[in-house]
DNA sequence: CCAAAACCCTATAAAAATTATAGGGTAATT
DNA sequence: AATTACCCTATAATTTTTATAGGGTTTTGG
C-alpha cells in the first residue's frame, strides 16, 4: 500500500506544479487546499526540500516551490524519498536493497526472481513524470 | 511491501507442492523446513483452509495438502487471502474496492489513473500459479 | 521597529498494522 | 490410552504509520 504520506507527497508536488505561477505556496495554503494535516505537511515538505524536490522562502510571503525542473522529478522518485524501496520485497530493490535473512540462495530463490520481474513491471509506470501525471 | 504472512504463505504452498508426493504434510514439517514460527503458520495455513487452498488431515499421521490443482493456485490469489488487495490504493482495486476518501472526483483523479496503470501492469506477474512459480 | 506570517526543528503521542505467542480443545492413528 | 497433530480464540509484543505539540527563526510590510 501507498502510504498517506507518499500519496500527500505526490498531491503536493502536483499542486506546485499546477499554482507554480503564484510561487512561492505557504504550506497553508496547501494544507488546506489538499486537505492535508498542517503539521504533517510540514514534515513531508521538509523532507522533500532535503532531497532538494522543493525549495523554500521564509517570512510573511514565504512558502515553497519545485526546486527543478518537473519534467525531472518521478513519482518513483518521490516514493523511494517518502516510503523507501518500490519493491515488494528488500532483496530485489536496487536502491534499498537489504537481504531477507531468510532464504539459503538469493540466487535461486524463485519468490526473489518473481518479485524482481514484477518490480521491473512497476518501474516504467513509476516513472512518469510529474508533467506526465498532470496529463493524465 | 508484501508481509511477512504473505511470503510464509507463498513458501508455505511452493513446499507443499514441491512434497506432495509424502502427503500430508505437517505444520511442524513445514514450520521447520521454512523457518516459520510454529503458532504463526498454523494460523496462516487456517486462513488457506478457510480459502479452500489446502485441505487438512487430524491425527496421527495427519497434515496439510494442496486442496487444488497448483495450476490453478496463483500468487496474486495467495497475496489476495493473505494480504489483502494487489492495487496500492483501494480506489483502484477490483476485488477490495474502497473510496480513498479524499478526491472530489473519482473519474478525473490522477493519482488514482496512474495507480490504476501500475495495477494492471503488476496482475500478469502476481498471476504466475504456484506451477509456474516453482520454474523459475 | 514590530507584529504577523510562514518556514524550521525536535520530540512525542496516538493509532493501526504486523508479527508472534499462549493455552487449551478435538480428532485420529498406532 | 498415549501420542501426534490439527483446531480455535485471545492476547501480547513489536513496528510502522499517522499525527500533534511546542516552540524557534526569518522575512515582510505597515
């Protein structure tokens, strides 16, 4: 399951997006536009402004905006910052990879090989754009 | 993430039909072949019972088999008792639909669009059966 | 200058889900 | 009749998720 905090994630970057004419966006004005709970967002943002997904102005007309380009920014690349691997299974992430500890031969272990297929699946859907999901 | 449950299942039935020869086979077999906690299995393989994926013999010599032909024993059906839905947001799952609550409408939810897309691309994978599993 | 707006940061609480165990009951075989 | 093993409900322990508390700092605009 997509976390809330993910999905949050997504809504905002796409809420950026989509008002980036009146940039910079308090977190306010996204909280309450994106039903998001105030303090939460906060933390999401923070998050994402460490990854350098969004970038920050402080003061009274401060708030925030896409700190690159769109066309450049995934929602792979939002899950992997906010929820971790998008793998079902740690042993087939690429970036997050972590041995399950349970099976004698990763090599040969068929729930591994069927999992890596699948996040192959996965891969190519995640990684549209932000620009690309605005479309849809 | 698929759940620890859910990959004691799928290993749970790969074992089973991998000994099907010396049926029944008992929890305790399998708790020890698997590394699975004892209490935990026995009650995931009720779930499976109650699903009509294995049967049980009491007694004695007593134990679990496959209730049905492995060929018709998918992944996805296994993840499905288990777990739950395959779709990472309820909104876009068939069998264990429910509103995510949030967007105003449903239809044009983007999200939910590319959430949608990522389901359909996982089911071809997950719907692998235990067969099909086992030669990879 | 100063008050208001808004970002910044750490800690912690509340809730939910996951993982696992306890403790006994019932059926069947040897 | 003793042993083996399935059957069932409840609950405990752990982890993750979700959210809140409570304050601090920066900047703008009157």
């Amino acid at each position: 399951m997509l976390s809330k905090r993910a999905k949050y994630a997504i809504k905002t970057i796409l809420y950026l997006y989509e008002n980036k004419e009146q940039t910079p966006v308090s977190a306010k004005t996204i909280s309450e536009n994106e039903r998001i709970p105030y303090k939460f967002l906060e933390n999401i943002l923070r998050e994402l402004k460490t990854h350098q997904v969004v970038k920050s102005l402080r003061g009274a007309v401060g708030g925030y905006s896409l700190a690159k380009d769109p066309n450049e920014i995934t929602v792979s690349h939002l899950m992997r910052i906010i929820d971790g691997p998008i793998a079902l299974i740690p042993c087939v992430s690429e970036r997050f990879y972590e041995s399950c500890g349970e099976c004698t031969d990763e090599e040969t272990c068929r729930i591994r090989k069927l999992f890596g297929e699948l996040r192959t699946e996965m891969l190519p859907v995640l990684d549209k754009t932000i620009v690309e999901l605005a479309r849809l």
